[in-house]
C-alpha cells in the first residue's frame, strides 16, 4: 500500500504533495498563471513553485490583481521580490472601475470587491487566455472553501458550480477542459495557517513587512483598527489616527483588512501568538461578514 | 509513526457524526471564536437543536446543505494535538452520495464508522464498511455513539461489536477497534468517560493518536510516475515526479517502464541540494547516468520488482457519472501520470452495496460498483491495487464532456493481452488500394432515420462504380439483419453496433475499398471511435443533415408515426437524442441539395482530396 514514509514531517508531505500539484498542471495545460496577491501564502506557493521546477524557473508568468488600494508596502515588495527571482508579472486593474472612479469609500466593500477583484481577474484570465490559475486559497479559511476541490473546476464565465464538482481521487487530477473554461488550481488546499507560518519560519521565506507588529497609524472602524495607509482614507470628525502596535493576519486593500494589536514582530512570536489565539484569521476580512454563505456566493461569481 | 494521519469519517446525520467532529474540532480549539458566534447564529436562524449548538452546520459549508440539512459532498478538517496532525474527509452517508464518499476514502488512511448504539449494525454501517474496504483502508475504528442512550449498557456494545466483527471478516476488515463513546456528552471522544469504567480501552482521540497505520510504504519496491521532464537547458535533463512507494539512492538502478530501459540514478536534485535519499511521498527530481528516452507517463521502478505491463485488466470500478457507462464507448484512462484511450470491454457484475449479491449488468448508473474487464490503446506499467494504490488505481474521463465519470481500481493483468500478437501480413493496404488505383476510406453517412442517407449513398455508390471503383456500402438496416441481429435500440446497444460496424469497415479499407457506412449512428464518442480506427485522412464524416420535422414529414418507412404513438422505444429524434457531428468533412442540406447533387459534391471532396488516382 502507498502513502508516506513514517518518518516524513507533516511540513515535508505537505510540501510534496504542493509541488506534485504544481507540475501536474504544468505538465497538463497549455497556458498556466499563478495569482499573486502578495500576502503570506502567495509567498509559499511561490516558493514552492522555485522548489517543484528546480534548476529550472517556474514556467508559467506570475499575474496580480491589482484594486489600486492595497498597502504600499505590499506593491514595493512584490516589484522587489519579482526582480529578485527574475520573474514574469503581468499586473491588471480593472480600466472600467478606474473610469468609473470605483472605490470601497465611494462604492461600498462589496461593489468594490465585485468590479476590482472578481470582474479584474475574469478579464485578466480572459485577456491572457489562461486555462489554468493557481491560487493561494485554504480549506482551513472559510467552510465553503473546505468543500471545494484542489483543481477547481470554472465554466467559460468562471463560475464555480459547487453541485457539479469533479470527484478527486488518490493524486489523479482531472486538467480537461474546453476552450474557454478553466481550473483553478489550489496547492496549498491542505496547509492549515499555523502550517504556513511554520513554513515562512523553517524556509525563511521573506514575507511582506506588515506581518510582523509595529507601530502604525490606525483608526477604529465598526470595530476593526484600518490602518491609514494613504490620503484616501476619510476621516470622520473628530477622527484621528493614533499610533498603535499592530499587525495583520490577512492582507488585502487597505481600507477593507483589520489589523490586530500585537507585539510579534518574528516567525515564531507569531506562531507562539497563534497559539493562543481565539479568533479566526478572516474574522479581519470585513468582506466575508455579510452573510454566511458570502463565500460561496462570491466564488460563485468567479471570486477565487 | 506517521506525523500526520488522514481519516474519513462515515455515517449519518442521525448518528452523530457532525457532533463528534465538532466536538473533535471543539476540543482540540480548531474553532474560534467568531466561527463559534457564526454557528450560534446559524444554528438559532436554521438549526436543527432547538436553538442549541448544531454542528453540523459547522461541517456542512455548502448553502444547499445548510437548506437541506444534509452533508452532500466532501468537506476536509485539520486539527491537531501534541502527538499528531490530522485531516478529517468529512463524507456524506447516504447511498445517493457514494462516489462522495469513495472520493474522501481514497486519501485516507483509517476510517471512523459510527453506530447509534440504539440501533446497531445497520444496511448503511455494511455498505460504509464495504466501501472502506474496497478503495483499501484496513484499518477502522467502531464508533458506538449515543452510548449514554442505552444506560452504557456493556452487553449491548459487546452484542454490536461481535455483529460487526463477524461482518468485517468477511470482507477483510481485521483491524477493528472498537469504542462507546457519547459524542454528545464527551465520553470518551477525548476525555476519558466514568461512566463506562467496564471499558479500558484508548478515547477515540488517544486511539488516533497512537495507531500505527502506514503500512511501511517505505519497504515496497521502488515506483515513481514521471510527471514532468525538466529540461531548463542542454546541460541538464531531470525526470520530476513524486515517489509512490520505497526509496531510492544516487547509484540505484532504475528499470523505465513500458521500455523496459535500464539506467542508474546519479543526482537527487533539490533546490535546496542534492539528496543522498528519497522515500515515498518526495517529490524529487532525478537525474540518470546516461540518456535514455523518458517522457510523461513512464514509471521508473525497481528492476528487482518491476511492475507489470499490459493493456488488458480485470478491474474493480465505480461508476460517478449522471451519464450511463456504455461499454465499448472509448473514454480517457488516467493512472499514475499517463492517460490513455480505453474502453470497458464487459462487464461481469454489478454489486449490490447494501447486500453484497453480485448482479447481471449491462450498464451502470451513478454510484453503481461493478467489475469488469478493461481495454487500453497502449500498454501500461501498473501493480495490482492492493499492492500500490498510486500505480492501481486509476479514474476514467468522458471525451465529451470531460467529466470524471468512474474510479477504478486494478485487480489483475488480462491473460489473453500477453498472448495475442497481431498477425503481420505483407500485402498490405496501400498494395491493395494501389492495384484498384484509389486510396481506401470510410464515408460515414450520420443523420436522422429518412435524412436521405442510404438515397445519397446509393446515388454515390452508382458514380463511383461507374467510374470503375471498388466500393461496398454498409446499411444500417441491412447490418441488423445479419451481423447486428443480436442487438436492440438501448444505449448500450447502439454503441455496440456501431463497434461492430466501425471495426468491420476498418477490416474493408485494409482490403483496399472505398465503404459506404450508412448509419443514423446518434452518438458524437463511437463516430470518433470509428474515426480513430483509421488513419488520418481516411475517414470522411457525411453530414446528411435534415431538420426532424422535415425528416418526421418524409418518414418514408412509417417509423416516426409509431415511435409518436409510443410503439416504437428509443427512437432517434423523438425518445433518444441525436448528438450533431461538430466538425463533419462534409454536410450536406437537403433542403438546397438533391441526392444526385449531394454524391457530386462527395465526388468532388473525393477528388480534391486526390482519393481518387487516375486510370
């Protein structure tokens, strides 16, 4: 009987099995794009990808999404980190949502999401004529998500139909498509968010600096600390930021991602923090709370 | 022991299996706090525990299931504790889940069955055991739930497990361990019950903790499936892939497989180094002392224990398609890296679940289970299933409509693969066509009964024939008289008359003739079966495409008029679909084009396509 040798850790089968992942769909589809949205576990698919296609470079370019309000932060360590691998990035906003001057202040999170994420990536997708996406997504994230496959199936207009999922055996992935549909791919589907930051630890793998706690300037909105990234964000009267140490768990656009109090500002505080923990990692995702199968909705529609 | 144990968790609503994961996830502190707010709203707004803690909507994250109240498809949990990490296939029990539930096993290296302990041994708890026990889990833990129910009566548990115990033995589940638990009230899921101290047994918790599983994959012959050669540039060629069983060195011999090759191992290349070792579960990438032809889908292997290579199996399948399995249908095999073409040549029974009674079958529908007898374009390399589940197990795709329609496990080789060769002969078909002058090919007539397909391939045959070729026409009608007189109208058996009639025109182009095949032939996969019996360019797909009710109007054999008052079943066009051919050589409308017009304008595809020499 296969499986695994005893003596492997939980990380090395996970490793595996992620890297297995990622030369399947470069060895089966014609026109792979792995989403790099820049936060922590963009950062160890990524790495992975340098691992699984060793000495060579991943073949397949590297595609973000970009709303216009993530942290700037995030956007000068992607262009570095890019440049450092010597990498293809192909960076897409959505040009209608720009002329339409769409905003989370302006338009609300969810039409904001809606025109700058989910419609963003269609037409990116679309543009690139890619028929297979890797994304970062874990089952451990949201419970819709613990119910979807590792090679995700998407119809000619992305959707994501949860009642006509294709049975997944063994590590026999099924790449087939028509022109015009897709997979999403999602290698770290097993990974749980501690596993992750054992990981970043164990390989040392440089993440985006507003993980790690520090002071920052932050206003307290519907009881989520938004950091005051830029300009853009309003202030209310009588609002003033006020310097606090603090984290983020997630990372996504600025105004929409709530930042925790925190003093770990290393791998393994974080991990040591984690621990004892009592919320969820998306519980900072103001997105995700408007209903409980947002989710599922959102990826119905084409939302990775 | 294992790091990390993967489980699958089998029964139903009613008996307790979203509870005992909950509490599992509960415990273990896998449940924060605003997932823990979420479900105390859910469970207030849609519960099913009169407004108490229902988790089962905390396993169930589809919205349909929350609606229905039902598990319908897999859900995968991690938790973990100081000794091990686990990942929990969450799988519904209900028969109409099967496949479900095959998938979540397929991955997993124990299961936790759980009984109402009111209710004992149940027709589900046989079919989630069998099931378990077909994709390969040996090992399963007997959840007796509910225990505090029946007072945690010892005999009634003891009455339970001596039932199931001579159950599983029949079909080969040895390992059993067996625990009374109240998932409900927390005895001994992960605390210890006092008030079961007759048991002195592990909690399930210590149970899975502690239980060896992993049955030394690490000891078996070496086997890895190549997925991708990496070939970054001259200097360096690397065959990537994951190791499916045992280990292997730098200086190891490796055998490649269906070649036959021999070459030795000389790197173990890794982005972080070179390994001295690699054991099952790496993915690696390997290097050979000298080149040898290697692509996607070769297996390298011990040659101390090579696998097997054939292209006839008997196998066990389990059939996942809404769509019936047709035998004879040619479908996509995938197993290990390689997919090929094949067919399911017969199947020999079907098996009830439920009962175990094995049944005739001439198809399958979704989540029927049967054994049957395999046919590949090409030989494989491959172990039985119970001796390598990553080189025995495969699953089987639909060419159309690209869906995973079947799982399969390998049982054994096919005697008769081994032992008939194809007989080489040397007169061959471009000698024979060249004596005739012309290029041997099939036209394949496909339309609706009275489209005009046997009128056009009449009026063709006369042309032809007229021009001094060799020709045969092959009638659908005429064919059921002899050949085909053993099949009817089902699905099933029109692929097999259209088998039957690709194969035989196969037989008349080696003989040098240009044949007529006049056949509604309905289905889009046995015209691309009779198209990729032969050789590109030699086969001609004839559209006669009529509109039904114009065909209906015509219905010159009176056929239409029965099939509408219901006397004729599965009529092409009325009670069974017609499946239009996407890209035909030629299509023909017979509103604009009459036959005489129609067989010049094949004469002239014919010609333009220089199938015709001259005399």
């Amino acid at each position: 009987m296969a499986g695994a040798h005893p003596d492997l850790t939980n990380l090395q089968r996970l490793e595996a099995e992620s890297i297995h992942i990622l030369r399947e769909v470069v060895a089966e589809c014609e026109r792979p794009v792995m989403l790099y949205s820049i936060g922590k576990d963009s950062a160890v698919m990524l790495h992975l990808a340098m691992k699984a296609f060793y000495p060579a470079k991943p073949p397949f370019p590297l595609l973000h999404v970009d709303t216009t309000w993530k942290f700037k932060e995030m956007i000068a360590f992607r262009d570095q980190r890019v440049r450092e691998l010597g990498l293809d990035l192909l960076v897409h906003t959505n040009p209608e949502g720009i002329a339409q001057g769409v905003g989370p202040f302006t338009h609300g999170s969810s039409i904001h999401t809606d025109v700058m994420k989910t419609q963003a990536l269609k037409q990116a997708l679309d543009k690139g004529r890619f028929d297979a996406a890797f994304g970062g997504a874990r089952r451990d994230e949201e419970k819709s998500r613990a119910k979807e496959r590792i090679f995700s199936f998407r119809s000619a207009q992305h959707r994501w139909d949860p009642r006509q999922q294709r049975p997944e055996l063994w590590r026999l992935y099924n790449t087939r498509v028509h022109k015009g549909e897709s997979i999403r791919v999602f290698p770290l589907s097993n990974w749980t968010e501690l596993d992750v930051w054992q990981y970043i630890h164990r390989e040392n793998i440089p993440i985006v600096p507003l993980y790690f706690a520090k002071e920052r300037p932050v206003v307290t909105r519907d009881g989520a600390l938004i950091m005051v990234d830029d300009e853009r964000l309003p202030l209310q009267p009588g609002e003033r930021p006020e310097f606090r140490k603090v984290r983020f768990r997630t990372l996504g656009c600025y105004p929409l991602t709530g930042a925790v109090e925190s003093d770990a500002d290393s791998a393994p505080a974080i991990i040591s923090e984690m621990l004892r923990t009592t919320t969820s990692e998306r519980q900072g995702r103001v997105i995700d709370h408007d209903s409980a199968a947002s989710m599922e909705k959102k990826k119905q529609e084409g939302y990775f | 022991m294992a790091h990390l144990l993967r489980f699958i968790t089998c029964g139903s609503v009613d008996d307790g299996k979203s509870t005992l994961i909950g509490r599992l996830l509960y415990d273990s502190k896998m449940v924060f706090d605003d997932q823990l707010s979420a479900l105390e709203r859910d469970s207030k707004a849609v519960g099913t525990q009169n407004g108490a803690l229902d988790f089962a909507l905390l396993m169930d994250g589809l919205a349909a299931e929350r609606e229905q109240g039902i598990t319908i498809d897999v859900a995968y949990r991690f938790f973990s504790t100081g000794a091990r990490t686990f990942i929990v296939a969450d799988t519904p029990g209900h028969e109409q889940y099967t496949r479900n539930m095959i998938t979540g096993a397929s991955t997993a290296d124990l299961a936790v069955i759980l009984i109402d302990a009111r209710r004992g041994v149940l027709t589900q708890t046989r079919r989630h055991s069998f099931l378990v026990s077909l994709m390969g889990i040996r090992k399963v833990v007997l959840a007796v739930n509910k225990m505090d129910l029946i007072a945690y009566d010892q005999a009634a548990f003891d009455r339970i497990c001596a039932d199931y115990r001579a159950f599983a033995r029949q079909i080969g589940l040895d390992a059993v361990s067996a625990i009374p638990m109240s998932a409900l009230k927390g005895d001994n899921v992960t605390a210890r019950s006092t008030a079961m101290n007759w048991y002195d047994g592990p909690t399930l918790i210590q149970h899975l903790e502690t239980v060896e599983t992993v049955e030394r994959p690490h000891e078996a012959p070496f086997r890895l499936c190549v997925q991708w050669v990496n070939r970054p540039d001259l200097s360096f060629r690397g065959f990537a892939g994951t190791v499916a069983s045992g280990e292997i060195r730098p200086g190891d011999s490796v055998r490649v497989l269906p070649s036959g090759r021999d070459a030795r191992v000389a790197r173990l290349v890794t982005h972080d180094g070179d390994l001295t070792h690699a054991a099952a579960g790496q993915s690696v990438t390997l290097t050979l002392d000298h080149e040898i032809d290697i692509a996607r889908g070769d297996v390298l292997a011990s040659p101390l224990d090579p696998p097997a290579v054939a292209d006839q199996f008997n196998t066990t399948i389990i059939w996942m398609s809404e769509d019936p399995l047709l035998p004879g249908r040619p479908y996509l095999v995938k197993i290990g890296t390689k997919t090929v073409t094949g067919t399911v040549t017969s199947l020999k029974h079907k098996i009830n679940v439920n009962t175990l009674e094995h049944l005739a079958a001439k198809t399958l529908t979704l989540n029927e289970i049967a054994e049957a007898n395999i046919q590949l374009a090409q030989p494989i390399a491959f172990d039985p299933y119970d001796k390598n589940r990553e080189t025995g197990g495969f699953i089987v795709i639909d060419r159309m409509t690209n869906a995973t329609v079947d799982a399969g496990l390998i049982r054994f080789a096919l005697r008769r693969s081994e032992n008939i060769h194809w007989q080489a002969v040397e007169v061959d078909k471009p000698a024979r066509a060249n004596l005739k002058h012309q290029k041997a090919c099939v036209l394949w007539f496909t339309g609706l009964s009275g489209a005009g397909k046997s009128t056009i391939a009449n009026a063709l045959e006369k042309k032809l024939f007229g021009l001094g070729r060799h020709t045969y026409l092959l009638d659908g009608d005429n064919v059921r008289h002899g050949l085909n007189r053993d099949l009817g109208f089902t699905d099933a058996d029109r692929v097999e008359n259209i088998r039957r009639v690709a194969e035989v025109s196969k037989l008349m182009v080696d003989a040098g003739l240009i044949v007529l095949v006049s056949f509604i032939s309905p289905f889009r996969a046995e015209r691309e079966l009779a198209r990729n019996l032969l050789q590109p360019g030699e086969f001609f797909e004839v559209f006669v495409d009529t509109p039904l009710v114009e065909a209906e109007k015509r219905d010159p054999k009176g056929l239409y008029k029965k099939a509408r008052r219901g006397e004729i079943r599965n009529f092409t066009g009325i009670s069974s679909p017609y499946e239009a051919p996407q890209n035909p050589e030629l299509r023909i409308d017979t509103s604009r084009a009459s036959a005489d017009e129609a067989a010049d304008l094949i004469l002239r595809l014919l010609t333009e396509r220089a199938m015709l020499g001259g005399h």
